[in-house]
C-alpha cells in the first residue's frame, strides 16, 4: 500500500500496525481518532488507539475489518438488504468470540474493546450479557465504577445488569408468593423476558412451564445463560412455547439427559441448527408447530431415536424426501394445516413405525402419490379432513387403506 492509502495504528505499547484506508472506514470508533487529530492539527495518518494495551487485540481488529472490506454484497439490490447480508457475515467472522466459551475477566474487556472498535452492537450485548451472567453483581458493580471500558460499553454494562437483577427478582418473587402453584417437581414462571435466574430452582426439577413470557434471543440467536439448562439432569418436561425464539441453536439443551417432552410450539422458529436436539436421548415427544422456516432438513432429527410424537401443526416448511428417515420409533406424526402440496412415494421414509398420521386442514395439499403411505407398515389411521385432493388420489388412498385395514377420515 501506499503510504496514502493506508492509516498506522498506535496501541499503548507504541507498535505500529498498518490499515488500509478503506478498512479504517468501517469503524466509527477510528475515524472519530482520525477526526479528533485532525482537529489538533496532528498527522491523521498516524492514529493512537485509547484502551488497547495489547497489541495482538489491534492485529484482531485489523484483521476483521479488512477482511469486513472485501465481503461481497454486490449481488444485493436494496440498501437496507445490503446492510443486513452485511451485518450477517460480520457476526460470523466474530464467531470465535462466542465459541471461545470463556468468560474471563480480563479476556472478556479486551473483547468488549474489539466490539466497540469494530462498531458491532450485537457483540457488545452478547459479551455484556455474558460478563453479568458468569461474574457475581459485586464484580460487575466493580468494573462499572472502575469506569476503564468504552463509555458505551459501561452504560451497556449498567443497563445489563440491572435487567438481569429485575429478572432475578421476579422469578424470586414468583416462587415466594405462589407456592400453591409450584407442586413437587414442577415450577411455573410468569413475566421473564430472560431465562438468567433459573438457577435459582431446585436441581432436582422435574417439570418447569416457561411458556407465555417474553423469552428471547439476541440477533445472534444466543440465549443467556448460553446453555440455561445445564444444571436440571432430572428435568422431564420442558415448555417454552408461546415466546420469542427464532432460533434452535447446538448445545441450547445440554444436560437435560431425561428430558421426555419438549414444547415449543408458537416461537415464529426460522432456524434450527443441526444436532440442537442430539442430546436429548430420552427424548418422547417433540413439539413444533408454527414453525417459520423455509425447509426441515432431515439432519434436525438426527439422534431423536425414542420420539415417539412429532407435532408440525401449521408448520409452512418445506418437507422433503427422507425428512423423517431418522424417527424410526415416531408413532405420531402432526401435519395438521402443513403447506404440503404434494405427496411423493419419499416423503414418509423411515416411518416404519407411524400409527397415527394427521394430515387434515392442509388446503393446499392436491395430490399424493400411489404408494406414498407403503412405507409405513403399521399405520392405523389417517386423518384427510378438509383438503382438496383430487379425485384419483382419493380414490388410491380408499382402496389401500381398505386393503390394509387402515381407518381414513374424509369428514
């Protein structure tokens, strides 16, 4: 590079580390340095970064920023779509701040530093939240008063940690003056908008109703805690239906090694990452209706040898040959107001133990292929109601179901 295309960077011990002006672009924070130089009359090609007092934190930033420079978004058409592509691989490139999965002290401010330099809020209240998470009030307490981090990043701090301590205070609250609600083993919560706090139950939980609360995630799709479940190994049943999800994430469930029936029914859910449910050995039945994603990817399913229920109520993805190839013991499948169109001879492969198949109120199902229910050797019976199947479909499913004794309900 030339030297007027590029600006040097000063960390606190005077190394010298080189960004490309257009890299530079990118982030407020360095342009507001090069501003405020400019405006002393100083040599804006030379740049001190406040806060960073080890240089391999400024290498990270630079690294990220030019490789932020060469993302191609030059296939989006519309600013606001542009920005979001963007923004959605940034959050990749960052990643490995998530994964690292240590909450050190120290570690964490050098990251909350990267954030503010790289001009990415979500990390900042990623890392916020999970600062106030693995550290005691008093410590957090401690750093705000130090007042050593970014201005914006201790604001994010305070208004973290007092969302947390409110959180804290209603579930607290809740089981004090309810306990006529909360029987042996089973605990119902009301107003939480984060699952911080739970650990306040008893370990040995068996039943825990989390449903119709505002429960949501970042936009990075992270829960806080990360992993809020890892302390309840006797949990049995788990509702998280009527709340904010809209994503499944790996590792979300972990230790629930006995959990037996899993709601989250009514979470506008747009993506669930393969193996989010590979721990869940015990597993029985599975609820996910009101699914909003594009397409279910058979590897979802992958591990959940023992579900025995599946329900997809008005579930609008789009289903697939060999989606169900891996629930092999599912006895009862729910497609209850699906978006299926059509029946292929695949689409239930692998069901070779299904009962109980519901397909009614699915309007825009029109055909299903000769053969499409041969797979499914045990089926007892199957629910049609109120679909518009033509003629000759109607009439290959009446005679099959006759000849192996399977009741179908037209009306």
């Amino acid at each position: 590079m030339k030297k007027d295309d590029k600006i040097t960077l000063i960390g606190n011990n005077d190394e010298k580390i080189y960004i490309s002006q257009k890299a530079a672009q990118h982030s407020d924070r360095i342009q507001n340095l090069c501003a405020i130089q400019k405006e002393y009359g100083d040599d804006a090609q030379e740049v001190f970064c406040e806060g960073i007092a080890d240089n391999e934190i400024l290498k990270n930033i630079v690294h990220l920023l030019e490789k932020r420079t060469n993302i191609d978004v030059s296939h989006i058409n519309e600013e606001k779509e542009r920005e979001i592509e963007e923004q959605t691989k940034l959050h990749h490139l960052v990643d490995r701040v998530l994964r690292s999965k240590n909450y050190d002290l120290d570690l964490v401010k050098k990251y909350l530093i990267v954030a503010d330099y790289l001009g990415v809020p979500f990390l900042n209240n990623v890392l916020t939240n999970l600062f106030v998470w693995a550290h005691d009030k008093n410590t957090v307490q401690k750093v705000i008063q130090g007042k050593k981090l970014p201005k914006n990043v201790l604001k994010s701090l305070s208004s973290t940690l007092k969302k947390h301590s409110e959180n804290n205070k209603s579930i607290a609250d809740c089981l004090k003056k309810d306990p006529e609600k909360h029987g042996k083993g089973f605990f119902l919560l009301a107003s939480i908008n984060i699952l911080q706090g739970i650990e306040l139950l008893p370990e040995d939980t068996e039943s825990l109703d989390l449903g119709n609360n505002e429960i949501a995630q970042n936009s990075y799709g992270l829960l806080f805690p990360p992993q809020p479940f890892k302390q309840f190994s006797f949990l049995r049943r788990l509702s998280l239906r009527l709340n904010n999800l809209q994503v499944l994430t790996a590792g979300m469930f972990q230790g629930l090694d006995n959990l037996k029936k899993l709601n989250l029914g009514f979470n506008n859910i747009k993506s669930i990452q393969n193996g989010t449910f590979s721990c869940l050995k015990k597993l029985k039945k599975l609820n996910l209706n009101y699914l909003d994603m594009s397409e279910l990817n058979a590897e979802i399913f992958k591990d959940l040898d023992n579900v025995q229920e599946l329900d997809l109520y008005d579930c609008k993805a789009k289903i697939n040959n060999n989606t169900f190839k891996y629930l092999k013991n599912l006895e009862i499948l729910n497609l209850y107001e699906s978006g299926l169109k059509k029946i292929t001879a695949g689409t239930f492969n692998g069901l070779s133990n299904l009962e109980n198949l519901n397909l009614s109120c699915s309007y825009n199902l029109k055909s299903i292929d000769k053969g499409a229910f041969s797979c499914m050797p045990k089926l007892k019976l199957v629910d049609l109601k109120l679909n518009k199947l033509d003629e000759q479909s109607k009439k290959e499913i009446d005679d099959f179901c006759k000849k192996n004794n399977i009741e179908v309900k037209w009306e």
